[in-house]
C-alpha cells in the first residue's frame, strides 16, 4: 500500500471504534512477532499530562544522545504527529510500509476467526514497527484510554511506567469514582518494573501505593514540596526542582509539575543505567514542544491554544488564565464533545472567563452548538455568551471584535484547534 491506500484502510476499519480490552491487542501482537519486545518502552498514563510528558522526556533523552520514538493520538497538526521518531513525524512512505505490515496480520486474524483489530490498536503496532531497534532508542508510549484493559497494556516489561495527574474523565467506562479511576490506570504497573507517579489526590495515591507494593514495583511520587511554580519568564515557564531553578519552554503552571515528573523520571533512569546529564535535563526542557498546550500564537494580541478537554484541564487552564493576566478581559473560544462533562468545564469558566464563543465541528461527537450555549447560559451564568456555531465564523467575530486588553484561548477539544490555527493565519494581519 501507499500512504493514500494506507490511510483508506484505516478509515474503512474505523466504524469499529473503540474496544476496551487488551485480547485483540495480544493476537496482533503475536501475528506481528512481538515487535513491542524488542524496544525499551516507557509507558505512561494519567488522566491529563501524558503528552507533555512525552514530549519532554523525548526532548531530554535526545539531548542526551539517544533515538526516541513515540505514539500519542489524537494529533493536533497532521495525521502524522502521531508517529515521531527523533521528535520528527515519520515519512508517509514509512507509515505505508509499515502499515502494510500491520494490514496483512490484521486480516490473517480475520481470516483465522479472530477479531479484526481497531485503527488504534493497528496504529499502536505500526508505531513499534517503525520504531528504530537498538540500546540507545526509547519507545514513549501513552495509553489511550486507562490503563489496565488498555491496548497499550499488551507490553509486559516496559522500563518504566508512569502515572500522570488522575482525575475525573471516561467515568462511563473506568468508573464512577476517583479510586476506580486510579485503579485502571494504575493496571499499567508491572512487577519490578519502576513507578513514577506526579502528586495525586489522596484515593488516587493510596490505589497506586497498594497497586506498587503488590508487583514489588519500586515507587518514586513526585512530592508537591520538590517542585515550585514561578510563572513565565520571557516566554518560558520557570520552575524550581529540589530547590534548583529550571525553565520549560511549555508555558502554563501545571508545566512545572510535568517538567519536574519528567526530571524525577530522568532520575529513575539513571539507576537504570541510562547516561542523561543536567546539561541534557535543561536542554531538552527548553526545546521541549507540544502544540496546543497553552501555545501562544505569534500574533500580536494574546491569543493561545489549549486542548484542556476534561474539568481537571479546564481547572488547570483557568490558573493559568488567572497566572497570565490577573487583570485581562479572557474571551475562550470553546467546542466541547457530546461525551465530555461538558457542565463541570463550563462551571469552572463562570465568573473567570468574561465570554464564552460557542462553536461546534462537523463530527459526530461534537455538541450542538446551541446546546452548548444553552448549557453555557445556565451553567456560567456571569460569562456573556455568544453563538458562532460555524468555526469560520467564529474567528471572524475574534478578529472583528478584539480590543484592548482581550486575551483569547480556543479549547474545549483537540479536534478544532488546528483548524482554528489555519482561520487565524489566513487572516493574520487583522490581529
């Protein structure tokens, strides 16, 4: 197949969605040879910060000399971003291959009476396939959905795993409480294998605790008195670890804590055996990227784009809302999907945000515009609310209605913040 062929094949399998368990992983796997085997994975999980966690772990290990590669979905810029090698998308020719690989074994399954497997899972396994094999190469792999009965989860020794801040999101399938919650997403921790966990709430702790000490997995937690939140610095998010001072050059506050979760896992590392110097530590932080994370456009006005998507994210997002400018006019531009808590985000809005622009994407998960409006209008009632259901048309009333000290943010979901990026750079002299 070529890239194009490629591409179609995972589309006419995509009516399968989603399947939470790891038993068609495991058979893919198996008809692949086990191409998860050869690599030294860092699987990581949580309920938010995975991806910034990716990314700046991959930014301080290529520092440090070694090959990285990664999977993350959904991407924010191109199909591609899903697959990096050395922080670099992969060539289509590449993925094609690849996925041919993946396509063949897929529908020898089929053939055998197996179930065929989801784009995500055929995704999973073209990423190790176009991971490159050797000592120095790291695989950064988050989960999709959870943890334990994730795909991902097929990986029976990973180097080390990681547990990111875990909160509320996906109750429909992980569980109505926090400790239900944890306890998918810590199903990730092997015997012997090490553990990172970023500071969590108390039931989300004591399930990870209880889950380590039962895999005689050794803990390391991020303790909230090792890291210290200093505000941006030009351009970049300042921060203390262990009483020195660093800088990444993602900005927003929560930053600090996922930049010094990835120096805390650098530490791990390093008793592994793995050569990673300071010098690497505040390179790779300072060339750390990840769009959509409190991204600031290089626009004149402050406008940023954030993929805050849950209420843990939109709480964080407002802090660092609050953090930016205290005194600002925020004015969010937000599209939220039919399956999120869609009133919890716009609870933590009221009163922070001075208007919220109501628009939707042309998906089935998208809420209805109108919907959202009406929620907004009873869930936050002190923001102005204003109805811009086509996403062109809403940039154009950001454009045409700026003024003096507005500050502007997209989120509410990954899927429309690219396409929101290309509106604004169409017409970016208007800001």
């Amino acid at each position: 197949m070529n890239y194009s062929e490629a591409r179609a094949y995972l589309d006419q399998h995509s009516w399968r969605g989603s399947v939470y368990g790891i038993d068609t992983m495991t058979h893919l796997t198996a008809y692949l040879d086990h191409p998860d085997r050869r690599l030294q994975i860092i699987h990581i999980a949580g309920t938010n910060g995975k991806g910034s966690t990716v990314a700046h772990l991959a930014a301080i290990l290529e520092a440090a000399g070694y090959t990285t590669a990664s999977y993350t979905s959904p991407e924010v810029r191109t199909y591609l971003d899903r697959f990096m090698v050395c922080r670099q998308p992969v060539e289509a020719e590449a993925f094609a291959q690849a996925l041919t690989q993946v396509a063949q074994a897929a529908d020898r399954m089929a053939e055998d009476g197996l179930p065929h497997p989801t784009v995500f899972e055929m995704e999973l396994a073209a990423a190790w396939l176009l991971a490159p094999v050797g000592p120095r190469t790291v695989f950064l792999m988050e989960t999709g959905l959870g943890g334990q009965m994730d795909a991902t989860n097929v990986v029976e020794k990973p180097i080390l795993t990681v547990l990111t801040a875990i909160g509320m999101d996906h109750q429909a399938l992980l569980g109505q409480t926090l400790t239900a919650i944890a306890e998918a997403k810590a199903g990730i921790i092997k015997p012997g294998v090490p553990v990172v966990s970023w500071p969590q709430a108390a039931a989300a702790a004591e399930v990870i605790r209880v889950r380590a000490a039962a895999n005689q997995a050794p803990l390391y937690v991020l303790e909230p008195t090792l890291v210290k939140a200093l505000g941006p610095v030009d351009g970049r998010e300042a921060f203390s670890y262990r009483g020195e001072p660093y800088q990444t050059a993602l900005l927003g506050l929560h930053q600090a804590t996922n930049a010094a979760g990835a120096l805390l896992c650098v530490e791990v590392l390093r008793d592994l055996g793995y050569t990673i110097s300071e010098k690497d530590c505040r390179q790779g932080l300072l060339a750390t990227s990840w769009p959509a994370r409190m991204e600031r456009l290089p626009f004149s006005r402050p406008l940023y784009l954030d993929g805050a998507h849950n209420p843990p994210a939109m709480a964080v997002l407002v802090d660092n809302m609050d953090h930016i400018a205290p005194q600002g006019r925020w004015r969010v531009l937000l599209h939220i999907f039919k399956d999120k808590d869609a009133a919890g985000m716009l609870a933590l809005l009221n009163g922070r945000a001075d208007e919220l622009i109501i628009t939707e994407i042309n998906t089935d998960r998208s809420m209805p515009a109108q919907d959202l409006a009406t929620l907004a209008e009873t869930q936050a009632p002190a923001c102005q609310v204003t109805l811009k259901p086509r996403l062109e048309e809403a940039i154009r009333y950001i454009k045409s209605s700026a003024r003096d000290n507005d500050y502007f943010i997209i989120c509410g979901s990954l899927s429309h913040l690219e396409a929101a990026r290309q509106c604004l750079l169409e017409e970016s002299e208007m800001l």
